[in-house]
C-alpha cells in the first residue's frame, strides 16, 4: 500500500509538471518569513530540463535562473535583504507561481515533545487571556502536522499562517511566547516553524543513520514501542525536519528529554549527534537553546536528574548551545506538564536575544555551581553567571544535601556569604561531596537576585 500510495504522488507530480505547473514543498506558501539579510535556499519542481526564473519584490532587478533536472527538480538560492515586508516572489516558467504575503524576518524551528507540543488549549496558566490578543501578523506559524515516516519525505502537512488567536491556541504556547518576545524586542517579523510531538525521544529526530553508525547511540537507543508516537530512529526526522531542509532559519529552541531518562547515560551524546545532523542539513551552525526538563515524580526509579546533568553537558560540549533552567516554574510536581509556559518563552527569547542578537539583557543565564573548597569541617561554594547576588526565598537555603567519604548524603546547615554559600553539618566531619536539587522532584530555594533559579547540579560522580 505504501508503495503504491507513493507511486499516485509520483504521478502526480509528474502529471502537473507535464502541464508545466510549477510547485513548491508546503513550506514555500503565501505568509512565510524567509531569514533577512541571507542567501535562502528555495526549491520546488517543475517540467524535466525547463528554466525557471525567480524575481523577488525587494530587488526585482535580480532574477534568478535554474534549470530543472531530469527528476523534475529545481533548487537555487536568492538573497533577502534587512526585516521587512510584505513581499512577493514570482516564479516563471511554462507556467507561473506567485509567493504572495512574504516578509523577512527571523525565523526559528521549535522542537521536541509534548512541553513543546502544548498549546493553549492544554489549559495553561493565563493561556486563554494570552490567545484572546495574540492578533500579530508579523508573527508567522508553519506547525508541521504529526507523522512518521519511514524514508525521507520531500514535503509535509502544514502552511504559513498569520498569527491569530485562533491559530495560535493551535500551536506551540512555548514557541508563540518565544516568538512574541523576539518579535517585540527586536522589532522584525518572526516566524517559527513548530515540529513537535508528544512522548518521543531523540532517537526519532536524528537522521536513522546516524544511530545506526553509531555503537554507543545504536547499543542504547530506545526499544519501547507505543501506539501514540513512532519510536523507530529517523521516524520523525523524515517526515517531520526533512521536508523542510534547507530552508533558512537563524536557530533552533528544543524541549525534549523526559522520554530519554530510561537510557539517560548518552543523552549528552544523542543531542551532539542531533544538532551536527540538523547544522549539517541546514548548513549552518546556528544557536540551539535547550530547555532543562523540569521537576516531576517520576516515582522511585526516577532518573530525570541525570537527563539534567546530561543537558547542562551539551552545552558545555557542544559550541554556539544554551539551556534555560525552569526548575521554579512547576505548578505541580505530579503533572509532568508545568503549565506556566509564557516564563519559559521569554527565558528562551533572552538567551536569544543575549547571544544571538548581542542585545543587553542583564541576566539570561542561571546561576551555575562552579567551584567548592573544603575548610575543614565546611565547604565553600563559589557560582557561575551571577551578575548582581543570590537570594534565597527562605531564611537560609534547605535543599543542599553534603556527605562525607561514607555517600551518606545529610541535609546541610547553609549559609549566605555575598556571591558565595557555605555548608556544614554536624554530622559530616570531613566534606567530600556536594548536591543541590539533584533529584526527581526538587525544587529551588536560591536564586540570582533577578529571579534565575540556581541549576541543580552534584558535585560527585557517584
């Protein structure tokens, strides 16, 4: 059935061109942003051999010509020019296409599972009062429509639509967010591409085989099967990333890894693979900002602490990469769902907009565990990324748990000393190990004094 279904698209394909149609993959449609100020690949197919010319309205004195091959297909690139719009693009041949409604902006993929999936609809915190004014069309959504696939797909289900409320509760709420708080700051149009689904790990967004030339990810790659969700390596990469490569993006924002904390020990190595596979496709090392999977009882087997150790690795591996700690932003630790998404948006949009777009946003980065030092029965903890002070929302901070030699961790007795904290208890002698938050279900009690939650972090390896 496959093949046969495959063999009607073929045909019909063919069947347009010999009419001399000239069609496009579904991310090329009226109301896409195309990346400003850069040479974007553009592609599509018409009649075997024919030339077809692209004229843009920004520069209509600069038209470009590609041949189609003998498989049907054209691919060029043309050059955009600053934020702006609306525009058209022309395209001529035996016959004519028109890209109508087309601005220059930024242009963002969002992926991963369901913390990326929701929309308002999943009743989120103020979701209701947010999708009521999300009226912004220089805000634009492409939200690829969930399926799998086995081979490589050239196009997908999916549109560029202009940002309504009704096409926002529709879409990614952690994307909308991320997309409105660029859009605002940096004053250009924004369009993100949403590519998410619930349940599924990293294995089915790497290009299958990747996984398979790799023994440590092939040896540890996720076996389980369900019906809601493809598990099988490349699945969602071919159906759901591929159509749409290479299409010009400025990055990425990813939200995944509770589905990874049953082989959590190659995480790290599973999102390296990950985004050397998506830069090489879209030929480009762009920023990709993670977020860092939230609090949640996954019960006594529980490892989503090591997928956080795991995460915060990627960005210390892996150059032009970020995460945003959300460790604070839980509403309920059974609810593996956190339901304030609009915090979480504008985390990542100040990343962004820190490191990508050099703007100067005081405070982005949490405060990270950076050095201790024992002095006799204490141990002073000195942080990362903390730009003014840290506070605690107690009067003293309650989650360090210190351990001696023994790994017999104890809650610590903790200090505020400026920058730094200091530990102790009476029943740890002689210090060894450190850890903050570093389980299923806690939450933090330190913060930056602009309000960034302290990392969870261990300093064992135990």
């Amino acid at each position: 059935m496959k093949h046969f279904l495959l063999t009607l698209v073929i045909l019909s394909i063919f069947s347009m061109n010999m009419f001399g149609k000239i069609t496009f993959p579904s991310v090329f449609s009226d109301n896409m942003v195309l990346q400003q100020n850069s040479k974007v690949a553009i592609w599509g197919w018409a009649g075997p051999g024919e030339t077809v010319k692209i004229v843009a309205s920004w520069n209509t004195k600069d038209t470009v010509k590609v041949k189609a091959d003998n498989s049907s297909e054209w691919k060029t690139s043309i050059q955009t020019i600053g934020a702006g719009g609306p525009y058209s693009i022309k395209i001529l041949g035996s016959g004519n296409a028109e890209l109508k409604n087309v601005m220059l902006g930024e242009v963002w993929i969002c992926s991963g599972q369901s913390n990326m999936e929701m929309s308002v609809n999943w009743k989120l915190i103020n979701g209701e009062e947010e999708a009521s004014k999300a009226n912004n069309p220089n805000i634009r959504i492409f939200h690829v429509q969930k399926i799998g696939a086995e081979y490589p797909q050239q196009t997908c289900e999916a549109t560029w639509t202009m940002c309504t409320p009704e096409t926002m509760r529709a879409t990614s709420a952690t994307g909308y967010f991320f997309a409105r708080e660029l859009q605002q700051k940096l004053n250009v149009p924004v369009g993100i591409i949403v590519s998410a689904w619930g349940g599924t790990p990293a294995e089915v967004w790497i290009e299958k085989s990747r996984i398979e030339n790799n023994p440590e990810l092939n040896k540890s790659k996720i076996t389980e099967h369900y019906d809601w969700w493809p598990s099988a390596p490349g699945t969602l990469y071919n159906s759901m990333i591929a159509p749409i490569v290479p299409y010009g993006i400025a990055g990425a924002i990813w939200y995944q890894g509770e589905a990874n904390c049953s082989n959590y020990p190659i995480y790290s190595s599973l999102m390296k693979t990950l985004i050397e596979n998506w830069r090489a496709d879209f030929k480009k090392d762009f920023p990709f900002y993670l977020v860092q999977i939230a609090p949640y009882n996954y019960g006594d087997k529980g490892t989503s602490q090591y997928v956080r150790e795991q995460e915060e690795m990627v960005t210390k591996t892996v150059p032009n990469t970020g995460m945003v700690v959300i460790s604070d932003l839980v509403d309920n630790i059974k609810d593996i769902h956190p339901k304030n998404k609009l915090d979480v948006g504008k985390r990542l949009a100040n990343y962004a907009l820190a490191e990508t777009y050099k703007q100067n946003i005081v405070a982005y980065k949490s405060p990270a565990f950076q050095s201790m030092q024992v002095t006799k029965d204490k141990v002073r903890l000195t942080f990362s990324n903390v730009t003014t002070g840290l506070k605690s929302t107690g009067k003293t901070p309650a989650q360090f748990l210190i351990a001696g030699d023994d790994k017999n961790f104890v809650p610590a007795t903790a200090k505020m000393d400026g920058n730094n904290i200091v530990l102790s208890s009476k029943l740890v002698k002689v210090p060894v190990a450190v850890r903050f938050c570093f389980d299923n279900t806690s939450m933090p009690d330190v913060f930056s004094t602009e309000g960034l939650p302290l990392a969870p972090f261990r300093t064992d390896k135990w």
